[in-house]
C-alpha cells in the first residue's frame, strides 16, 4: 500500500483565461461567472462558518458542455468542485480557491417516470421534492426526505447519501438509487448500477453514493419510487428521563416495529421550540419521543397500539396520537423547525451531526449534559432516534471570539465520543471541510491509506474537491489525534465508557 | 485512467517450499494440505465444469495465521484463491494453478449476538443456517437464505453478496451486513462499516460485499439480525401464459406490496418437481407465481387477501393458500428442489443465473422459449420474479460434446439478451471465472478500466483471485462482442427488442 495520502497536484496559479478561451462556442456565456458580483453567491454551502470566493463558476446546460468544462479543467490542471442547490451542512461545496464551481443545477429535467418499474430517472439538479411532486399522480413518491428537500437537489443528495426523517423505515438515498451515470474526470461515460437488484463486477454504485464530489459527477440517476402510503399517524410520548426514552426506542425497535419515523428532543430542545410552533408538546417532559406508523388504515392501527403499549411499559409519562392529518403535521412541525427555533434564543448555533448505536442513547446525552459545563455553553439535543443520529445545536454568540472556539471544540469533542462508544461522526451531513479533523479520530492510517487509493482510482490527478474529507497524513499529524488500530485505546484523552 | 487491465504480476513456477519453510512454527501442520489425496477435494467449488487442482491448501485457525499466509504469500508474490464452504456456481473459488487456496472454514465462531441491537458477530466460516439457528432463542434470525444455506458460510455470501428466496423483502447480504473486518494482501486490518446506519468517508463496504475474493479477507463479520415473523403463508396462482403471470408479478409490486417472496416456475419446471416432490402444483398452468407473506397473523391475512385480489385481477386460473405451516413448506419444497428434479430427468443441467427488469418477464421467457429450437436444447424455467432474477435451468448430456458446446452457447446468449434488455449477467451467483466474457457484454471499456483501478487499490500486486472476475482486454477482444457505450447498438449480432 502506498505511504502518501493524496496530496494537491494543481497550481497555485490556475490558467482560467486559458480555460474560458478553451470553453468559448462550446458553453453559452451566460453559464460561466466570473465578476466578483455573480460568484460571490457560491462563496459557501450550508456550513457558513467557512467561505472562499470561487474565481470562476460553471453552470452546464447538458452533458456535452459539463464534458467539455471537465476536459479542459483537466487538462489545465484546475480542480472542480461540483455544487448543487449549496444547501449541505459541511462545506462539501465549499470553493477551491484555484479550483471553478461546477454548478449542476440547470441540468434539471425530470426525464421519465415509470410506474410499472416504480422508478424516475431524473437529471442532478433536480429537486428533492419535485420528484415526488412529479410522481404523485402515480400515487408514488421518493422517499429520502431531508429536511432541506424543497431546495436541496438528488446530485447534492447523491453526494452526501442524503438521510431524513423517513430514512429509518424507508433508507438512506444510498438505498433509493438504481442507477447512475456518471462522467470522469477524463470525460468517459460510466454507468454504475442497474435496475436489476444487484449489479455484477464491483459495487461502485454504493461507493460512489455519498462520495461527497471527490470521484465523479452525475448526469443523470434512476431513483426508486415507493407508493405513497394510504395513511400516516404519529404517536407522542413523555418520559421522566432520557434514560426511559432511550430504552423506549430501544424496545420498539426490538419488538419488530420500523417506525416511519421515529424522532426524540431532550427537555431543552422542546422548551426551545414550543412557544416558537405551539405543537402542544409536554414541557414537564425531560425528553419526548414522535413516533409514526404508515400504511393501510388497519396496519396504522395496529402498529400505533403496539407502539403505545411498548412506549407505557417503557414508563412513558403521556401519550397522544395524532387523530388527524393537521395534528400528524402540527406534531412534525415544532421537529423541523427546531434549527430556526435555536435561531431565536441564541445569536448563533452550531448543528452537529453523529451517529451512535442506540444502545447508548442515554449515556451519550448524559456526557453531552457533562460538557456543556466544560466549555461553558449550552446545547439542544433534538435526533433521528431510531437511526441513533443525534443532531445536538450548541448555542453560541460568534460576536465573543472565544465562544467561537470553545463552540468548535465542543462539537468536535462531541463527534469523537460518538466514534468512542462505536458510532461515526456523520449520519447524514457528510464530512466535507467540517469534519476532515474528526476522520483521524475515525479510521486507522491503511483505512484512510484506502480511501485515498480508492480516490486516485477515479481521480489520479487530484482535482476533484481536493482537500476535502479524506485527511492528509500531515493533518492528522498536526490534529494530534491519529486512530490506533487493533484493539488500542483510541483516545487517549477521553475517558472511556 | 490506465490503459491496461490487471494482468498477473506472479511467477510460473512459485516457491511453494519457500512459503511452507515461511509459515514453518507460524501455522499448525495439520492446517497446511500439500498431498493430492488432501488437495483434490478443493479442485473445484459448486461450477464442477472447471477444475484445477491446487498445489497448496492452507486452513489458518485464526486472525494471526492468516495474516502470516497472507503476508508470506505477498513476499514470494504467491496468488491466493479463499475459499469458503465451496458451494459457489461461478467458479469464484475454482484454485489457481500458481496459487494457494486459502480456505476459511476453522474461523468458525459466533463471536457474540446481542439482541438489544438485534446483530451478531461472527466469523467467516460460520454457516449460514448457523447463525438463524444460535439467534432463535432471541426470536430473531439472518434474513438472506440461498439455497445453499445449510452449508455455505457467511464469507462466501459476503463474497458473492448472497440473495434467496426472501431477498426480495429483506435485501441481498449487501443489505444485511453492519461491518465487516478485513485484512487486506499487506496483512493490514480495515474496519469497513460501523453499527450506525451510515459510515463516513467512503461506503467501501459495499464495494467489499460482492467483490469475490479479489480485495482482501473478511476475518469477522457483524450481521443484522430481524424479528422472526409470527406467521407466514403462501398464495399459489396459476396462470394461462406467462405473460399473465408477468403482469400478476408486476400489478403485486405496483401494489406496494412487498412479499416476502415472489416465485415463478414455467410449465416445464413445474412437470419436472411436480412427479418429485408431490407438491400439489397445477400441471394445466402455463406459469405459476409462489407469493408469500409473512408478519403478525392480521397482517398477513390482510394482505394475502390483497395478493389474491391482484392475482384473480390479473387472470389467476386457479387459487390456493397454504392453511397450514406444513403446507406452506410442501408449496416451497417443489421450487426448492427444482435443481435435484432437473437432475432427474436429464443427465446434466447447467444453472444460469441473470437478471432482468421486471416488466420484461414474458418477452425474455419467450425468447428463450425460441432459443430452444435454435440451440437444440430443453430449458426449465425457476425464478426470484419479484427481483427479476432468472435460473433457466438447461438441460444436455456431458457425453455428447457437442451438447456441452450448445449449453455453453445458450447460457452465454441467455445472458447477453438480460443485458440487452437492461438488465445483468448475475443476480446472486457471481461473475467468477464462469461469465468473465459476459463481462465483456455488460460493461464498457472505461467500466471495466475502473474495476481494474479499484481492484488495484486493494490489491496491487495482482494476488488476490487473479484471472477472476474483470475480464483482460485481450479476452475481451478474443471473446468479439466488446460494449460500445454511448446509446450505440450494443449487441450487433442479436435482434433488438
């Protein structure tokens, strides 16, 4: 195995005007921005804490013209980050500061729609939600829903292998997509995947998913579409302590039961939205679980009872199930808008995003309380439950530069507890530039030496997003805090479970 | 990318007493098979048509051995053939002249199940039934069951990513397997996948599922374990013509409903088992579709009734629901043993295994109908229909050389019409040494340049069931059908559909 993670192989002074000399008759001017007033707007993604303004943005009509901007980008040595409605949360669209924006959302059409295959082959930019708008007349729909998905686009969702509240029963967008075409970074048309249910030779399909722009770029994916359920309720339940909320998503699962959802918020997380949404939620609760349950009439019933006699031996305090559509969404909403509800009480937050096994749902929160005495700020906790990805909001004020940086090392502390007891410092976000530190902490130097491998596989000249989630040796070095393999403690500087 | 496909990198004439001398004090001696007599039985797996005997058999008992045979094997530039339980069709572990066989079957321990997470942790060798069998008593089981399950393991699953009867509802292995442990050819061990529902940085362990023996060993496995269904029951329907048993596959699907499997046998299969195995099946039926459902007992009442609903819709001639857990396994036993009945009534058969989209059933059952006349040959038809998953079984005589020779030729354009309709050359068996000119068929130039790119970021060396699997340029040239991409017609000498 080779002994150098990747390493930049671009200039430092990138020939643009020769690239734009290149791309001249083949792309229409008004796809590619360069004043200062027109990149500025795809200076960050989501994650706004990091900015870099891009020195040129590419915005492709079609593939010819995508094919041809990654061809002269290649051959000038300019690296690429691909973009697509900029809504991620770790800075996986952030600008290369020698590289050009690879902007795909005018490659949005909706190209076929099948409902015999339950299946839609869709071009990148393409929203999220405009995919099941497009198929409701089936009585079908896509079912990764992230929470962003009026905006956010299946090429951004593709990248980051995309979660949402519905991923627990229904998977992640690695388990939606059939197909993809994808274009190298030597232009060459590759498909990946099939409508078969398994493809032969390698599975690249799945590793391309969430590979977060570094290998390729999509033209054009086949989605899975699933019937749209008849009918949908959502069961709330108080409990006295995180503990008895833990062991309540613990025995759902346990008893056989995938929720369509199933979502829990701590005590601060409901005190934080109930007077921004007035969904009703109990604030003599120290944590609440919504559960949902999706099918036929009779199915939903069934399965609420079941969910509600696991959840009153679990020692739930009060139970409700929502008796109409408008309740189901009213008790959704004060979930989804937990973000903006931070908005309100605190001049700044900062969205984690780690998984952990549900086993220790409990005592993670319990640290989490810990820590917030530690580095002196406070924190919200609201999570997809079921999946064990937790979602914690650290409050913070960026006017006081030390609560800035006491709040990036609560974070990081926060995502290293969950690689400690098991989990992994993303569930749905990506790593991007956010957490590229955090993947020292999560995989051993011949994993990374893999990623890396497997990267140079389908970009040997280093070119695409560079310098984005796989860590160079030189980083982890300088974070201090390289994984030892093979049974070793992991971090030396955290206690351990 | 690189122009060439991998090419082998070892010697003619390796130095097997170099290596034994090597692992001398490291490995026990009855681990280490040289002799014929010990040899033989390793000469071929499950695809008896191809055989080698191998010059060395080694059985490490543990991590530690194993990565001293691995690492021994990489210095003297030794290939390595793994071996599970044998019971693979593609010839994926058929041993390599020059190679060892590394055979995995003494790591054979369930390491632990822990029903809070409703996973176990288990080692390579471990069977496949094993493990339903240890989890019973926590009401839960492993949900990928090949036919082969009694005997084959769960590193040979992993390695060919196993389906089954019930992969339809519950995933192929890929969907089935948490983590896995590996040690690449460098004798380095990579966690790949973690317990949490997604894994940051590269999904390499889908890539890794699937891969047949060509990127490293898996020495442990975490598997997902599930909730044995409280009941289960099976519709049979007979149908007038395939076609109509086609439409009743796809009107149950478009339904969404999900059963938990979806069978198809054509006339001729159903009069070879039905005089074996007494099944009670129609011999008037053109096509009969096994449906089963599994869940509580409402549940599965419910929705058998919406299966027969679908079925008498689509023009079931004949109706009949299993009343009893005996008779649902007599329903299952005919399907089950449709290879032995095949063995009964011809002197050989040769098992294919593709795949199709669904909506293409009839027209591919017909054309192989015809491929009949044209190769000479009788074919029997038993599928996975709710995956599209085809086993036309063909049926020749060894001793007539001219029948193999048709067999073969059948198989091959049985296969290249699954992907000319958009579908593949395997669904569950692997590609192996037995559809390596398939490949050819199903993958582009630059495809297949991208295997050969990533096999090379595990193994570049060459070692790892070389000759296997990603078929060299030469035998794609040799072989005459190499893939045009691009939308070009890719089959010039079959028709288009």
């Amino acid at each position: 195995m080779t002994d150098t993670l990747i390493s930049p192989a671009y200039q430092q002074t990138p020939d643009f005007p020769g690239l734009l000399a290149r791309l001249a008759g083949k792309l229409p001017q008004h796809c590619i921005l360069s004043r200062v007033e027109d990149t500025r707007a795809y200076e960050c993604d989501g994650l706004s804490l990091y900015r870099t303004l891009p020195p040129v943005v590419i915005l492709p009509e079609n593939e010819a013209q995508l094919i041809a901007v990654v061809t002269a980008c290649k051959v000038l040595n300019i690296p690429i980050v691909a973009r697509g409605a900029g809504t991620g949360l770790s800075g996986g669209a952030m600008p290369h500061a020698q590289g050009i924006i690879l902007g795909l959302s005018k490659l949005n059409r909706i190209l076929s729609i099948d409902p015999a295959s339950a299946s839609a082959v869709v071009q990148p930019g393409v929203r999220n939600l405009a995919i099941s708008e497009a198929a409701a007349p089936f009585g079908l729909y896509y079912a990764p829903d992230p929470s962003s998905q009026i905006a956010c686009t299946i090429g951004g969702n593709i990248a980051e292998n995309s979660g949402g509240v519905h991923c627990l029963k229904y998977g992640l967008t690695v388990h939606n997509i059939l197909r993809a075409r994808v274009i190298t970074i030597d232009g060459e048309v590759l498909e990946l995947g099939s409508e078969a249910p398994d493809s032969p030779g390698l599975e690249l399909l799945a590793a391309f998913i969430g590979s977060e722009g570094m290998l390729g770029f999509v033209t054009e994916a086949t989605v899975r579409l699933i019937p749209k359920p008849a009918c949908a309720r959502v069961v709330m339940a108080s409990f006295a302590s995180v503990e008895s909320a833990g062991h309540a998503v613990a025995n759902v699962i346990g008893a056989g039961i995938i929720p369509a959802g199933l979502e829990m918020m701590d005590k601060r997380a409901v005190h934080m939205v109930e007077p921004f949404v007035n969904a009703g939620y109990d604030l003599e609760a120290n944590a609440l679980l919504l559960c949902e349950s999706d099918g036929t009439e009779e199915e939903v019933e069934h399965e609420i009872q079941r969910m509600e006699a696991v959840f009153r031996e679990a020692g739930a305090t009060r139970l409700q199930v929502s008796s109409s559509e408008q309740e189901r969404l009213t008790f959704w909403a004060g979930r989804k808008n937990a973000f903006p509800a931070a908005g309100r009480i605190s001049p700044d937050y900062y969205c984690m995003d780690g998984t952990i096994p549900r086993r220790h749902l409990a005592r993670v929160l319990n640290a989490i309380e810990e820590m917030e005495d530690e580095y002196g700020l406070r924190c919200a906790n609201v999570f997809h439950a079921g999946d064990g990805n937790l979602h914690p909001l650290i409050m913070f004020d960026s006017n006081k530069p030390d609560e800035v940086e006491r709040a990036e090392k609560f974070g990081a502390a926060i995502l290293e507890l969950c690689v400690q007891v098991g989990g992994t410092i993303t569930g749905e976000h990506g790593v991007g530039i956010e957490k590229i530190n955090q993947m020292c902490v999560q995989f051993t130097r011949p994993e990374l030496d893999f990623f890396s491998a497997f990267k140079r596989a389908f970009d040997p000249y280093s070119l695409l997003n560079p310098e984005k989630v796989v860590p160079t040796l030189a980083r982890c070095a300088e974070y201090g805090k390289m994984h030892v393999h093979g049974g070793e403690l992991r971090f030396p500087d955290l206690p351990r479970f």
